[in-house]
C-alpha cells in the first residue's frame, strides 16, 4: 500500500467488517450495564446536550455554539463535556440513584484514546459513601468482560484481571512510591499548593521544570510520567485521595483536609473513571470554579460561564457520591480494541486541511 494513501473511511465495507465485532460487543455491554443499574434501583436519565456552562475545569475545552430566539437574538450555548451538571441538578429535585449515558464533546481532544465525542456513563448515589462507587467499579469490570466472554482487559500487550481485588491507593503514597518525592509536604492544611517546594522535588529527582510551571503543571507531569505508566496493570488500580486543589467538584476528606473524596479507576495504565464524594457548598464549589477559570485564562486566554443555575441546585442538593466513565473505553479493553474509533458505530468526521 502507497505510504501516501489515506485509510479507507469507516463505512467502507471491508473496515465495518473488521470493526463490527468490536460494535457488537459494545451493544452487548450496555445492555449488561443498563441491566445492573435496573437491578440496583438506578432510574436511566437523559440530559440536554446544549448548557449555558460547558463544565468548569481549566483544562477542558468545548465546543461553542448559539441558539437564536424566536425574535432572532443570538443567545451563547456549549456542547457540555459531562452530563454531571444536570445529573446534580436532577439529584437536587429529589432523584437518590441516577444513571446516565451521554454523548459528550470535548474539543482539542483526538487519537487513540480520545475522540471529540464519546459516550460517557455517569452514575450518582445519594446518601451514600464514594467507597460505594468503587465497589460498583469492580463488579462493572467484571461484568462488562464476562458479557463479551473475555478473562482479562487489554490494551496494547498489556493486561488486567478484572476478577483480581484492586490495588487501592492514594496519590501521596503512588508520588514516594512511584517517583520519591513527599507531595503532602507541598500542600498546607488549608488546601493551598506552594509550587517552589514541588519544583524542588522534582528538580531533585531529575524531573524537567519550566519557569512558568504551576503548581498543578508539576502536579500533572509527575502522575503522567511516573505514576501511570504503573496503574492497573495485572489488576486494576484505585487511586485515591487526590490534592484539594486537583478536585474542584470534591469534598474535602474527613481523614485529612489537606485531600479530597477523589479516585480514578485504571486498568492497563488506562483511565477508565473518575469518582467524587460530592461537593454540595455553593460558596466554595463557586470559589473553585473561579480559581479554575482563572488558571484557564492564564493558560488558554478564554474562560467559560459559571452556571448560576447549578450553585443554586446545590443549596437543595443532598449528600452523594457520582462518577464518570470512559464508556468507550471500558469496551476497548473488554473487546481488544486499540482505538477508540474502533468502538464507535460512526465516528467524528477527521478535519483535513
């Protein structure tokens, strides 16, 4: 094949045969997922893709469209990155066990592991503990591999045993264990970050540091570089207790205030989930999003809405726990796929110039 040709599009029929088992397998996982979630007492949600504020995180970007009212004014939406807005507010109406597959669209996001629009299982237990959520992780991987009669998850030669008891851990010990360095030591009982003290430790242990590095910058090089790469491989991983100040739609955590109710889920160093113990105090979730803001116009020179709406929701909003999940991905690795395209029944159009 001429290096120069590009690949076949995914509806040619050849492509759609080698792709289909990978989509049948899908279908079959969501029907398992949406029957555990029935027996748990789950009610299925469906959201409204377009929101006033596409989420608030500073390293998410969305896409921005407008809606035209009937007299012709032109009013700002976006393409919401998560459905976990509406979700809270549904919560806050007087839902207790919610859950929620959503097409989601996230911008500057392509290549194996990321798509613009992906699909994303969201869950919320209220009144319930986050530790509830990964117990529901662990049965979740075991269902979706025995549905698509598989012993192990996989991704690119590696393994995970999804029948195996997780490794759990927390962030500070997979930073001394994975990379040597003490991130605590770096985070004051307040929640603050001094980014000198990290860049130490990292110019310590060899680690690169640019001058206009922040603290969540050096936060974020470290667990790319020297903690992934040893999550969930052999059996999957729970990491637990991140920063305070890297989980903006967390509660603080009873053992210590200086981490919050915040884990991942990986397997085969991929991730799969992110958890909360939710947040329900307005003042500080709005001071949050405006330090969120502020690193992304630092870094990006744009800034997102805050929705009024959902501060108000929270005032009403009980104690709970939710997640999100890489819906798309758990299919990757229960079927073998290497791709995310692989998996998804019509894929995004790729920009060419």
């Amino acid at each position: 094949m001429n290096s120069s040709a590009k690949a076949s599009p995914w509806w040619t029929p050849s492509v759609h045969a080698d792709r289909r088992p990978f989509l049948i397998g899908r279908n079959a996982i969501q029907a398992a997922l949406r029957g555990f979630f029935a027996r748990e007492d789950f009610v299925e949600v469906d959201t409204a893709v377009l929101q006033v504020s596409p989420g608030n995180e500073a390293h998410l970007h969305a896409f921005a469209t407008e809606a035209l009212t009937t007299d012709g004014q032109k009013a700002p939406f976006y393409l919401h990155t998560s459905p976990e807005f509406a979700c809270k507010k549904l919560l806050a109406a007087g839902e207790e066990r919610i859950s929620c597959f959503a097409h989601v669209y996230r911008n500057r996001e392509r290549g194996p592991l990321h798509h613009p629009e992906f699909t994303m299982l969201e869950w919320y237990r209220a009144g319930e503990s986050y530790e509830s959520l990964m117990m529901d992780c662990v049965r979740i991987m075991a269902l979706a591999a025995e549905t698509v009669k598989t012993g192990k998850l996989a991704y690119r030669g590696a393994e995970s045993d999804p029948f195996a008891g997780p490794e759990r851990i927390g962030v500070a010990e997979a930073f001394e264990r994975h990379a040597g360095i003490d991130l605590l030591a770096s985070v004051a009982a307040d929640g603050s970050t001094d980014r000198d003290h990290l860049a130490a430790e990292l110019r310590r242990v060899g680690m690169r540091v640019a001058d206009d590095d922040g603290w969540a910058d050096l936060f974020s090089r470290v667990l790319v570089e020297k903690i992934e790469p040893y999550l969930g491989f052999g059996r999957i991983t729970i990491l637990d207790e991140y920063p305070i100040s890297e989980a903006a739609l967390a509660r603080p955590s009873a053992r210590d205030p200086r981490v919050a109710e915040r884990f991942e889920l990986y397997a085969c160093g991929v991730e799969l989930a992110n958890g909360f113990g939710e947040l329900t105090n307005a003042a500080e979730q709005r001071r949050r999003f405006e330090i969120e803001m502020t690193e992304k116009a630092r870094i990006y020179g744009e800034t997102y809405p805050i929705d009024e709406d959902f501060l108000a929701a929270l005032a009403l909003m009980p104690e709970a726990s939710g997640i999100a999940l890489g819906f798309d991905r758990l299919v990757m690795l229960a079927t073998g796929a290497s791709r995310i395209d692989q998996v998804l029944w019509a894929p995004v159009a790729e920009y060419r110039r």
